[in-house]
C-alpha cells in the first residue's frame, strides 16, 4: 500500500468549509507549475486557462474520464465527460498561495485555495474549499478533492495514477460518514 493510499482524509472545519493537508514528494516550484501551467494541471485535476491577476477569471475544463483508464459508475455519471467553469481569481502570490472563487457566478460558487510551502525537497499543501452552502455540496467536493490530489501525488511521483472514478466513490462515502447532516 502507498502513502497516498492511507492518506487522512480531509477536515470539517464547519459547516461550509473543508481543509486537506498533503506533504508531495516535490519541490515546490514543481508543485506550482502543476497548479498554474493547464496542461499540466489537466493530468490531475482540469485544464483550461491560466492565472495571472487577481480579478481576473480562468476556465477549468475538468474531463475526469481522461485521469485514468476507468469508466464512471452510475452514481457518479454526472461527473462524467468534459465539464467547464469560470473561477475569478483572488489571490496569487507564486509559489505559495492561489485563492480563487469555483463555479463564479452559479449558485453553488464557493470559495478554494491552495496553500505551498517548502520542506525540503518536498511540498507541504494545504487545500481549504469554503462556502460550501450544501452539505451535499462538501461530500461531492471531498470525495472530489480527495481523489485528484490521490492523481497528483502519482504524477508527481512518475507513476500510473490509481483508479479516479473507484477511489471518488470510496471516498465519498468515508467522507459521508464524518460530514456531519444538516
């Protein structure tokens, strides 16, 4: 079993907000660019565009089926194929802190960022998504999270990255078992 595998899962700060905490065996110049270049930020989590200023908005172009060599499951089909959002940027201070907004604009906008720091010639990570406003919001953006920093881990460790779609599921329901209800 690798280290990614027993990863903690993820912390409830309250009611809305969720933090995860990483250490990736890479530096943290390397860790960035797999945050901020698209293509490499598609190979784990969504291309798209990428961020330069504050105020100003990037697509994420998330295709989940492309991560691995694995179909959906039925339960989660809606994540399936290629999806798009805008996300404003708020904060961007290379190579250390990227905030911005997730789904700008939609009813479920909330709020995601990503914390580096150096240790070593590893990197600590540390992910907070706020203004989750669903309970049902958290579990999805858990199991989500969850796994995509499982895929990045593996790329950044130069190996095959594990199954996305059985490890969101499992995950999901670990996490459904400590979120708690509303």
């Amino acid at each position: 079993m690798t280290a990614s595998t027993t990863a903690e899962l993820g912390r409830v700060i309250d009611a809305q907000t969720l933090r995860m905490e990483r250490v990736l065996k890479a530096p943290i110049d390397k860790v960035w660019s797999f945050l901020v270049d698209p293509a490499k930020r598609a190979r784990w989590l969504a291309g798209g565009t990428a961020p330069a200023n504050p105020g100003e908005c990037i697509d994420l172009r998330f295709d989940n089926d492309k991560l691995t060599d694995e179909k959906a499951p039925p339960k989660l089909q809606q994540y399936a194929g290629k999806h798009e959002f805008q996300c404003r940027i708020l904060k961007i201070e290379p190579p250390r802190l990227l905030v911005m907004t997730f789904q700008e604009g939609s009813p479920n906008a909330s709020e995601v960022s990503f914390e580096l720091s150096a240790r070593g010639d590893h990197t600590h990570l540390t992910l907070v998504h706020s203004k989750l406003k669903q309970r049902s919001s958290m579990l999805n953006v858990a199991g989500g999270w969850h796994s995509h920093l499982d895929v990045l881990e593996d790329v950044l460790a130069g190996r095959t990255p594990r199954s996305f779609w059985t490890n969101f599921g499992a995950r999901q329901e670990a996490y459904d078992r400590i979120i708690p209800a509303a």
